[in-house]
C-alpha cells in the first residue's frame, strides 16, 4: 500500500479542519475574547512544530511503523510498552468521534433517527474503505472530498463578508493579555497536533521526506484558515455572543443570506463537513487496527477491524450526551493527557534516543 506526498496533504488537512472548526473556536473565544484569533496564530505555529518534529522522528526509519520503530529505538518491551498511551488515544477518540458527529447529524438532517442507527452507519462507510482500501482508498477519498471541504469554508468565508464588523475585534491584546491568549491557544494546538499520525502513516508514502513536508502544509493551510474563519466569526457575532455558541462557524453558515435568494447553506455546510469526519474515523480505524496488528504480530490486520469496530461502538454509547463527549474528554484526558504526552513528550523523546543511537551506530562503523 502506497500514498503520495499530496494524499498525504489532503489526508492530514482533512482530518483537522473539520473537527478544529467544530469543536476549537468556542473555548478559544470564551478564553481570550477578541483576541482569540491571536490564540490560533500560536497554535497553528505549535501544530507545525508537532508535525515537523513527528516527521523527523518518522524518517529516521522511513519504512516502518511507529509500532516497529518505537522497538528499535527503546528495545522491544519498553517499546512494546510505549505505544499503549496511543492504543488508548486511538481508540477512545474514534468512540468520541462518532459520538459528536452522530448527534450533530441527528440534530441537523435526521431529527427522528435513533442515534445507535447513525453511529452503525457512519461505522460501516469507514469499515468499508478500510476493508476493499486501506490507506490507499483513503487518500484517494481524500483527494476528492478534501478539496470540497476547503471549498465550502472558503465560499462560507466569502458570503459572510458583507455582515463582518471589524470594531468588534478591537481593541487588540490589552483586553486579554498573553497568559489568555496562550490558553485560549490550547484546545486547537491539541487537534493540529493529531498530526502526529504521520507517525504511523509516513512508511506508506513514496517520497518520505517531500511527505512530512506536505503534512506540515496540510497543517499550515488549515491554521491559516482557521485563524481567518475565527476573526470572521469576531466580526460577525462579536466575542461575547461566540464564546456561548456550541458551533460558532455552523451559526456563521446560517447567517449566510444575500439578497433573501441564498439562504439555508449550512445544510450543505454539514454534508461537507461529514466528509471531513468520514476521512478523520477512517484514518483512525486504519492507524489503530494496522498498529494493534502489527503489535500482537497478526498477519491480516484487516482481521482487527471489527475488533475495533465492536470497541467503537461501545465506547460512543458510554457517554450519556454530547456535552460529556465534548467538554468532560477535553478537559480530563484530551488536553492533560494526549497532549503533553502523546502529541509532544513521547515523540521528542523517540527523536532525541533516535538520533543519538543512529550518531553512535554510524561512530562504531
């Protein structure tokens, strides 16, 4: 199975714009005001930063796994051992994933449909890209469905312009401060940095290092448009009134109305933004049954699948409602926990133990 370095683009652009659009503004905003789109400037450089760092951990051994990498640099148990935090990462976010994305297609389009019949239909779509696939259907998916995501936020951008309000960002910095505007940068640096998953996918491309270039762009891309779709949503509803909106840029779409003929488009907004999270659940299904195969030595990791699938379902159903999958997961494992530790400790330490071992075998030789 190959990917090229512009899947790999579109892979990782995809995956993050949906969610980060979603899920990241809200608590952004409520933290530091007007200045929130301050805070996205810093975590785009952050979410760069993890990228960049996850690559360079990866092409030290371009053609392996994180799994398989991970006991070569450490030794096989410690190895072993070190990649159990991502098991746990990888399987508890797709539960949380399709949680939050089958309730907002609930609340949006199916209003009378049992919430367990969307969950099981989203999870067959994704079980069965992996299954006839794999990473390869993927990034070919991602390659249509990526542009029409960018496409959709940039003409939501466009057709809000005329309802912006540029007082309502002012004034600058003062109001906030920078202890703000860093925390109010750390649920988005938490979703830019999924992209530590070119850890697990990197040894799939056919030009590893022009890879972790186009992931870091994929990254860059996403932060730029972000931190623009956060000030318009600024300019649009004010700080105050978005800091209390669940989906400030799903309002931003509903807002949408030129001259009384164009109405109605965040429906399209949500159809669009399904393809997101359909790329995202099946990047996860891929990296989590491919790395718990290779990690238990079974041959067909398509024989985990279902394996995964079953835990899916069962952890999106632990949550009595949304707001926990959201907010409580955000708050005591997302950003204490994957964060520090899966997003930036583990793979700072891989790259520093990996370049010390690879100076000190090339010294001997």
């Amino acid at each position: 199975m190959k990917i090229s370095k512009y899947q790999i683009f579109w892979m990782i652009a995809s995956l993050e714009i949906g969610m980060v659009l979603l899920l990241t503004q809200s608590p952004a905003i409520e933290e530091a005001k007007q200045d929130a789109w301050i805070s996205f400037v810093f975590a785009g450089l952050a979410g760069i930063g993890i990228t960049f760092a996850a690559g360079k951990l990866s092409l030290l051994y371009p053609n392996q796994t994180f799994i398989q990498y991970s006991q070569i640099i450490l030794g096989k148990w410690l190895g072993r051992i070190i990649v159990i935090p991502y098991f746990i990462h990888w399987l508890s976010v797709i539960g949380v994933i399709f949680r939050q994305s089958s309730e907002i297609i609930q609340m949006t389009l199916f209003t009378r449909t049992p919430l367990f019949i969307l969950i099981v239909l989203l999870l067959l779509l994704v079980i069965y890209v992996n299954c006839i696939g794999g990473i390869e259907g993927i990034g070919r998916c991602s390659e249509i469905m990526g542009p029409l995501i960018f496409l959709m936020v940039i003409i939501t951008l466009f057709l809000n312009f005329n309802n912006i309000e540029w007082d309502k960002i002012l004034p600058v910095y003062t109001d906030s401060g920078l202890k703000s505007i860093l925390q109010g940068g750390l649920t988005p640096v938490s979703f830019y940095g999924e992209s530590v998953l070119i850890m697990m996918l990197l040894s799939f491309t056919e030009e590893p290092k022009k890879g972790v270039t186009w992931a870091v762009w994929g990254v860059g891309v996403v932060a730029i448009l972000v931190t623009i779709s956060t000030l318009e949503i600024l300019m649009v509803f004010g700080a105050n009134l978005s800091s209390r909106l669940w989906y400030p840029f799903f309002e931003m779409a509903r807002y949408i109305s030129l001259m009384q003929f164009l109405q109605n488009i965040e429906i399209i907004v949500t159809v669009i933004w399904i393809f997101s999270i359909f790329i995202k659940l099946s990047i996860y299904l891929f990296v989590s049954s491919y790395g718990i195969a290779q990690w238990l030595n079974i041959k067909d990791w398509r024989k985990v699948i279902w394996f995964v699938a079953i835990a899916s379902i069962v952890l999106s159903l632990i949550y009595p409602n949304n707001n926990v999958a959201s907010v409580s997961y955000l708050e005591k494992y997302w950003l204490p926990f994957v964060l520090p530790i899966n997003m930036i400790g583990i793979p700072l330490l891989l790259w520093g133990i990996g370049v010390i071992r690879k100076n000190l075998k090339q010294i001997d030789e």
